[in-house]
C-alpha cells in the first residue's frame, strides 16, 4: 500500500507554468491538513473515500459482478476466469484458462479498497509522514483495525447475494500471513462473514505475487468472478518491473485478455494509489502535444 502521489501531483502539475514538470515534484505535505487548499491535494483521496461519484462507482460495478456471476451459474462453465500456469495477458497469443469441472463455484477477491477502504492508516500517514507508506503503521493496522475498517458500499451485498445461490467469495490478499487473526477479524467486523485460511482467505508470504495463490484456489473452485482495485489482482504479469505505462495500458485494452473486464474480471476504481505510480510521468499523462492556446485566452 502506497500513499497518493497520483492526483495530487496532477493538480500541481496542472498549476505549474513549464511543462518541465514532472510527478517527482510535489511539494511536501503538511504535518497537519487543516485548510480546503491544501487539502485539495488529496483529491482523489477525496473522490475515492468521501464523494457520492466513488459510492456509485463501486456499487454499479459489484452490480455488474452480480449479474454476470448469477448468469454464469445457470450454466456450468467448462473454464475459470483465472489464467492457466504459464499464461499470460502481454503480448499478442491468446491465453488460456484452468478447467472447471465438476468444482464448486466461487468468486475470488481483493481485500483492501475493494473489499474495505483503509481511511484511518492513510489518515496517519497523511498527517504524520508527509504521506508516505509507513509499514509498521500498515503493520498495526492489519492487527488491530478490525472494527475500524469501513466496508466499501455494495461489498457485503455482493458477498450475500452469492452465497444465496451457491458461489463461494473467497479473498486473496497481500495482508500479510503474520497477522492472520486480525484480517479474519476485519473482514467479519465488515460485515463480509467468517473467512478461514487456506480455504477462503489467501494471505501473502514474503513478498509473493497473487498468481500461485490463483492457481490454488482454482485447483479447488471453478472461479467464475475476479474483483480488485489493481491489474495485480487479475495477473502478476500486469506488473511486470519492466513493462512502461503504455505497455501496461495497451496489455490492459487491447492484449489477449482485454476481453475479460465486465465478463468475469472486475476492477474498482482506485485513483488513490497503486503500481501505477511507479513510472508514470507528466507526458504520460498529457502527452507531449504542443497545443498553445490563440491569444487572450490565456
């Protein structure tokens, strides 16, 4: 989990005269956010955790993970939606799929801003750590939060409206396996229900990706819905260290899986933070055209 430097560096960015700015330039934050202005920085902090927009968006999109899993289940599928060992969403050949069965049906997601949105940690860091990620705050929090965490509209629906018909949700999270009780405590102080490692809860270990915790759950359920706020909780191959952002955006829309979005994988919107941060710069935003505007009216 990452601070914000996404929006807030575009509204600074934006402001500056020179198109030599770039995304490393933010300014500081404040030891303590007490004006409109300088809250403005965070607004997609903002959008996210405190606008009617942000409320809607999650909920139309578990509406839509709804519809397509109830449409699904009527029919057995012979294919998952999680990606077969060794394949992958870059490049131009198609991918392929692990097998159903005769596997019981469930719906795999992420746990944090999908799940649950962690206001008070981001909250503490904003205040007490110019906005960065502070792990032993995340650390904390992963062990004592439960209670505290809000449930992120439409979550606790979606999970009821699938366990009505069958399909079991099932979490996959890089919360960290030191702390299991306290994410199994979170997730039911939510509102989400009892998870149990191993079986419905997936924990990350060390630094590993999501895709081997992927492969083991689908040897077990036919998974026939995905939900995250990153490409991470689709495919590790989305973050790839050495894919650029338009690399990673044209894998997203146009790769052999771009099919996928609304027909089985599901992404919330998450504007606060996330992999891509990590290289993006000012002209991969706006690009790099020249457009001047005519005379007065500037």
């Amino acid at each position: 989990m990452k601070l914000p430097i996404g929006l807030a560096g575009l509204l600074l960015a934006t402001a500056a005269s020179s198109a030599q700015v770039t995304l490393s330039q933010v300014q500081p934050v404040p030891q303590t956010v007490t004006s409109a202005e300088e809250l403005n920085r965070y607004a997609a902090d903002q959008w996210l955790y405190g606008s009617a927009e942000g409320s809607v968006a999650t909920r139309q999109a578990f509406g839509a993970l709804i519809d397509h899993a109830l449409r699904v289940a009527r029919h057995r599928p012979r294919w998952s939606v999680v990606l077969a060992t060794g394949s992958s969403p870059l490049g131009t050949r198609g991918v392929s799929f692990v097998p159903c069965g005769a596997k019981p049906m469930a719906a795999v997601f992420d746990a944090d801003e999908t799940l649950i949105w962690n206001i008070p940690p981001r909250r503490d860091n904003v205040l007490h750590n110019n906005a960065k990620f502070d792990p032993r705050v995340w650390n904390a929090w992963e062990r004592t939060g439960a209670g505290y965490a809000t449930p992120i509209p439409g979550a606790a629906e979606t999970f009821a409206a699938l366990r009505r018909v069958g399909i079991t949700p099932i979490v996959n999270t890089n919360r960290s396996a030191d702390n299991p009780e306290g994410t199994i405590a979170t997730l039911k102080a939510a509102g989400l229900g009892h998870f149990a490692v191993g079986r419905t809860l997936f924990l990350q270990h060390g630094h590993e990706g999501k895709d081997a915790r992927r492969v083991a759950i689908s040897a077990r359920y036919c998974v026939i819905a995905m939900a995250g706020d990153q490409l991470g909780d689709f495919s590790d191959a989305f973050n790839a260290p050495d894919l650029t952002p338009a690399q990673r955006r044209a894998a997203a829309i146009t790769g052999p899986a771009s099919r996928l979005w609304g027909r089985g994988w599901f992404l919330l919107a998450n504007p606060s933070y996330g992999p891509w941060q990590a290289k993006l710069r000012f002209e991969d935003i706006y690009g790099t055209d020249q457009w001047v505007p005519p005379k007065g009216a500037q």
